[in-house]
C-alpha cells in the first residue's frame, strides 16, 4: 500500500511541478493575441493563467504537500540514508526533471487538456492560497506585459524568416525590417542634394529643347526657383505641359504650383511621410539650420525606404543620385 501511495504522489509531483512551469511559460501577453486569433487552446488557458498569482500559490502548495508527504510514506518504506536517496531521486527524476523537460515542449497543448485539472487544485487550495495570492497582488501588483523593443523585433522577424516553419519570405522580412527602421532616419540621409537637383527658373520659356531635356531627365515634379537656385517657390507638374502648344510662347510661370513642402532637414522620415499624406504633396524641399537650401525630398524617397529597393523606372538615368553628388563634388576639390 506504502508503495502505490509512494507511486501516486510522484506522479502528483511531477503534475504540480510541470504544471507550474508550462502555465508559467505561457506569457499573458502572448496568449491575448494568440485568443485574438481565434486559438481555441489560448482561449481555454487564458483565465486560467491571469490570475497568476493564485495559480503560483496553488501550485507550489499543490507541490510542496505532495513532496512532504512522500517523504512521511517513504519512511515506512525504507529508513536513514537509503529513504533520502530514494525520495530525491524520485522528486528529482519523476517530479521535476521529465515533467517539466515535457511541458516545457508542449506547454500549449498540455495546458489546454489540463484545464479542469488546475480548476480542481484552486478549488482545493483556494483557502489557503487565495490569502497568499491576495497578499502578493497587493504586494507586487498586476504582472507585467511582454514588450520588445525595436531590435528585439527586427531580430524575432529575422529569426522567422530563417525558420522553415515560418510564413515569412524575404520580401516580407525587408518590408518589415524597413517599416520598423525608417523612422529613426532623418530627410537629409535620403535628399537628393542640391549639385544635381534639376530645376528650372521660373522665367524659363517651354520650348522645344526644354520640353525634350524634361523627357530625358524623366522626372514628373520639377522643382520652381525664382532669381537662383536656392530660393524654390514651387513645382512644374509635367503632366500639365501635355497637349502644351510650343508656339503660344508660356513660361515656367504659367504652369508653377505650390505643391512643395519646406522642411527642415533633420526631420525623421516617418514625420515627413505623415507631412506628405496631409498636404497630399510629392516633394519636398530640405533647408539646414542657417535656412540654407540643401536638396529635394521626394514621396518615393520615402517608400523607398519602407521597401529598402530602389524604385527604378524606364526613365531614371541613374540609380543613387546621392552618390552622384558626391562624385562631383570629390571631383570639384581635386579641380
């Protein structure tokens, strides 16, 4: 009889001991928006697991009972030396180490299918673990949320794009690694700089050679500057020179908009996104802290960083206007 008592109680340990470990590897956090997601097994846990701390006091009550009591029958068994032997060994093997190898793995399904069983502990335990939950609540408060950080993220997509088990392909993974990071970059690491900004004066005549450059250049906004370059007042909307009769002799003027935004040129990129979506505008012109001109912003800049791929049309001469800019200007200090 000792023996099948002895038997039953490991196995009520090893229950106790897994069970506190595979509820406790279940964050709230995580199994909120696993039940968001209609996971029938999240959504029978879940209230379980909330009250984490009458859990904890129920289940480590649960525990020590049981491994107390184990010890009392194996002194029937066996005495001294060979009684401590035996019960570590079998606390230690049956009631810690497999049960818990075991719901550490499939903490998920197990907990799920063990529902009822925890029910039946915290109604058993309830008035002596409520008290100790209750004062525990007071005590140390509600559990906190799992946050992560930015790189915290960027490193779980990274992880999942790499696993085989993963829904998440390598465009999505550079999509998602793009949205998380173009908000810490700012407009000027994205400008097209000033040396090969292409603009026209405002009193430019539309003729022939200009509208054949405009074809060349392939851009569809250009941007507008009165008396020079670095004072722009607006944009030339190239769909509007379409069905343009060259003989009427109009000017840049004619056709200027205001469509352009003045920005400075350390704001950060997903403010300037938010800037392009309200004044429903393409392009931007950048101005450092002494109000100087340094270059254009345009929407596609921007996308172009949520993407991180360049957006390459039939037209585009080149891909990096920045490191054209910097080739001319290494080329002007060597003369």
């Amino acid at each position: 009889m000792d023996i099948l008592i002895v038997t039953a109680l490991v196995l009520l340990s090893g229950c106790f001991s897994g069970l506190t470990l595979g509820f406790f590897s279940l964050n709230l956090t995580s199994l909120e928006r696993k039940m968001k997601l209609g996971n029938k097994r999240a959504k029978k846990i879940y209230p379980i697991r909330k009250n984490g701390n009458l859990l904890l006091c129920t289940l480590l009550l649960g525990n020590v009972a049981v491994n107390s009591t184990m010890a009392i029958f194996l002194g029937n068994i066996a005495t001294g030396l060979v009684a401590g032997i035996v019960s570590t060994g079998l606390i230690v093997v049956f009631g810690e180490i497999i049960p818990q190898a075991v719901f550490s793995r499939y903490a998920m399904q197990l907990g799920a299918n063990t529902v009822w069983l925890v029910r039946l502990f915290i109604f058993v335990l309830y008035p002596i673990a409520f008290p100790l939950a209750w004062v525990l609540n007071k005590a140390l408060g509600e559990e906190l949320a799992t946050i992560w950080n930015k790189k915290e993220i960027e490193e779980i997509i990274k992880y999942h794009e790499d696993a085989h088990e993963s829904e998440i392909d390598e465009d999505e993974e550079r999509i998602l690694l793009g949205a998380l990071a173009f908000s810490d970059m700012t407009a000027e690491m994205v400008a097209t700089p000033k040396p090969v900004v292409y603009s026209l004066s405002i009193d430019t005549v539309i003729d022939e050679d200009i509208i054949n450059t405009i074809k060349a250049k392939g851009f569809s906004r250009i941007p507008i500057y009165i008396e020079n370059r670095d004072n722009i007042e607006g944009v030339l909307l190239v769909k509007d020179l379409l069905g343009l009769d060259l003989k009427e002799g109009k000017t840049v003027k004619d056709f200027m908009r205001p469509d352009i935004l003045y920005i400075k040129e350390n704001m950060r990129l997903d403010n300037l996104l938010n800037h392009f979506l309200a004044n429903k505008k393409h392009l931007a012109c950048l101005f450092n802290e002494f109000g100087v001109f340094e270059g254009v912003v345009s929407l596609e800049d921007v996308i172009e960083e949520i993407l991180k791929t360049e957006i390459i049309d039939e037209l585009d001469e080149a891909k990096d206007m920045r490191a054209i800019a910097s080739k001319r200007a290494k080329k002007d200090l060597l003369g």
